[in-house]
C-alpha cells in the first residue's frame, strides 16, 4: 500500500482489522501517512475514529490533541477507544527505566489517584468525585489510613458541575458499580445520567435510597437490597432501559415521581400496610407500563399518579381504596374500563382527562360529588368543557341507578347505564 494511494476506504479497513487484531498490512505506510496529515489528523480520525487504537498503541498521539479527539468522537459506540484515549492521557509513553516505571504503575494503583474526598464529622472519609477512568469500579472501604463510609451527591454524575468533557464521557460509560458492605451513605443523584450503567451491587442493609439516584441512567433491572426501608424522590425517573423492579417486601416510604418518564413495563406492588398510598406522580408519563397490581392494603391513589400511561388498558382498583386524586388517569389514552371502588366518594380535577379510549366507567353509589363543569354546545355536538372528563369522547357511565352518578351523566349528557 503505496502512501499517496491510501484513502478513507483503506483506512477503515485497516483499523478494523487492527481492532479485531487480524492481519494487517503495510502497517507501516498507514503510520506514515497519518505522520504526514499534521492538522488533517483529526478530522480523518472523525471519520474513522478506530484508527486512535493504532495510534495511541504507537505513541502518534500529541497530548494537547486528546481533547479535540474527545469531542469529535463522542457521538461513537466503541468505548474501549476513549477508555484507551483516557488512560493516554494519564499514562503518555515516554522512556523510562524499569524502577521508574514500576514506580509510576504503583502510583497509578493508589485509590486516592481516582477520587477526590472530603472529611465527614465521624472521620471518615466521602467520595465527592470520581476521577479514574475504570468502567466498572469497585467502591474502596479505605483510602490510605482512613476508612471511606459516603458516596456523596453526584460522585459519579456526568452532569456534576464544572466537569470536564473527557470525564463526562467516562461517567456516561461506566457499566457497574459494586458497594461493599462498610459503606453506610449515599447521597442524592450519586449516578444520575449514567447512561451506560447497568448494574449496581448494593450491600446488606443498606436501608434507604436517595433522591434521583438513578435518574436518567442506563439500569435496566436494579436488584435492591432486602432491607431497603425507603427510597427517595425521582430515583428512577427518565430510566430509559428500565423495564422491571421488584421492591423489597419492608419498604416503608416511597418518593413522588419514582417512575416518571422511565420504560417501566410491569409492576407489582408490596402488600404492605406502610405502602398504603400510591404517591404523587409515581408512573406519570411511563409510556410503556401496560401492568401494575395494586395490593388489598392500597387507600389512596396519589395526584396524578397513572397520568400519561399510554399502553395501560385495564387495571383493577382495589375495595380498599377510598380516594382517588386529582388527574389520577389523565391522558391514559388506551384505558377501556375501570372500576372505582364503593368507598370512593368524590370524582376529582382531571381524574380522567384526555382517556380517549374510556368506554365504561363503573361508579359506586357512594360517589356524591364530581368535580366537573358544565358542557358546551357547540354546532350538533356537546363539548365537556371540564378537566375531569374532557376528551373522553367514547365514555359510557356505569352506575347504580337513581344515584349521584345517574344524575350527573344525564345532566352533562353523558351516556349512562343503571348497573
């Protein structure tokens, strides 16, 4: 492969096969040719950017240029090549003697290289941020002579503040993260926006989760631990990989927006008397969800807690359930029929806002008020002009007859039928 006769074509070709470590030729000629393209180099790179594994293994790569390669290869699949470029970075090639080397080997060993830290009151140790270039980590339990007992607020977040690009890419990276028993804290958000994260080790015990732990991660199906009591706020919010959980059989304290915006499919609730109210917003906007069994210990029906659940087509409430909130089923656009429980007295703002799809709805005598207002005609039609039932062009009343509910259609025009 003559110099002047290489092209993008061949260069790809090459960095595949250096990639997959088949056999190459004119290894030679390639370096060559890259030595030559002088401000060019990155915007070949851009286009092929397996080509740095070559380069980086051949000491090509000028230490003021990483950053530029950071950025233009961002948007790329292969993370072994910005790991590679990372560890570049830290570790240049450079001669040395053997002692000089093994020295350096150690240093980068040395924990306290990869975290930035801070004294708690206890004297112990918190892990502020992460700073190694490790995809999967291990939490230490010591750095140096002092134990670590934290993870703090956004150690591992690609979205910490004033972080730079190189290290928002690693965060974005890392796969899993494994907590040893030792370690009692964790602060909020520790790995929000970790998009690559898959997986997390927690230790026995540990028996709360805080605030947007995960929010916007990459979990898919977290194991949580046994005697997990409460989990914060927003802490699988926008997961967009989630697609199942099973909560611990004690928990005790749920947070709003637990599941908001995530692709939860299915849900199980525990059957547990501390659980007994579904929170405010807590699946709201999971598009996916198409499952959830609400257990015989279940009061109350947080404010908007199923809004936006568009495949939810069914799902049974409860007797035990004696208040439904405010747009507790709004936009659930393929809802066909549900039942409120007799002990269910008011219909609130928005309960069943834009559920398009809403054929029958079954109402209990107890139900005395509907918080609704009056419908408009307009041309041959009548518009319902109140949040409660606005959009439900479909929907069929279902209720005792002579009661509140029977009232109530025949007033606003609403199809009704005595059950």
């Amino acid at each position: 492969m003559a110099k002047s006769k290489i092209n993008d074509e061949m260069l790809a070709e090459f960095a595949a096969a250096y990639r997959s470590k088949s056999e190459m030729k004119d290894s030679d000629a390639v370096m060559e040719y890259l030595s030559g393209l002088g401000k060019k180099t990155i915007d070949t790179v851009a286009k092929t950017p397996e080509l740095l594994l070559f380069m980086s293994d051949n000491g090509m790569i000028k230490l003021e240029d990483i950053d530029k390669y950071l950025v233009e290869i961002s948007w790329i699949e292969y993370p072994e090549v910005i790991e590679k470029l990372l560890r570049y970075k830290r570790n240049p090639p450079e001669v040395q003697t053997m002692a000089a080397q093994e020295q350096k080997e150690a240093k980068a060993s040395d924990p306290k290289n990869d975290w930035m830290t801070e004294k708690m009151p206890d004297g112990t140790l918190k892990l502020v941020s992460y700073k190694g270039t490790e995809t999967e980590i291990t939490i230490p339990l010591q750095i140096g002579k002092m134990k670590v007992s934290t993870i703090g607020a956004d150690a591992f977040s690609p979205e910490k503040y004033r972080l730079r690009s190189e290290m928002k890419l690693v965060r974005q990276m890392i796969s899993k993260i494994e907590i040893p028993e030792g370690i009692t804290g964790i602060e909020a958000g520790a790995f929000r926006g970790c998009t690559g994260l898959k997986k997390v080790v927690f230790p026995k015990g540990m028996k709360r989760i805080p605030e947007q732990l995960f929010k916007g991660s990459g979990i898919v199906d977290p194991v949580l631990p046994e005697d997990l009591e409460e989990i914060g706020n927003e802490v699988f919010t926008d997961c967009q990989k989630l697609k199942k959980i099973t909560l611990p059989a004690h928990i005790k304290v749920l947070g709003q927006n637990l599941f908001r915006g995530s692709t939860l499919v299915e849900f199980n609730w525990p059957k547990n008397e501390e659980t007994a109210i579904i929170p405010d917003y807590l699946f709201m906007w999971s598009s996916k969800l198409e499952k959830v069994t609400l257990p015989d210990t279940t009061v109350k029906i947080g404010s908007y807690a199923f809004r936006g659940c568009g495949k939810l087509k069914e799902l049974e409430i409860p007797d035990s359930v004696t208040t439904v909130e405010d747009g507790a089923f709004a936009d659930c656009v393929h809802l066909k029929t549900l039942q409120i429980p007799a002990g269910v007295q008011t219909i609130k703002n928005s309960t069943f806002r834009n559920c398009g799809s809403l054929e029958r709805l079954y109402l209990p005598a107890s139900v005395t008020i509907i918080e609704a207002g009056e419908q408009k005609r307009m041309s041959r039609h009548w518009i319902m002009d109140s949040r409660t039932f606005g959009d439900c062009g479909k929907l069929r009343i279902c209720a005792p007859s002579g009661s509140y509910a029977e009232t109530f259609a025949v007033q606003n025009h609403i199809p009704f039928e005595a059950v």
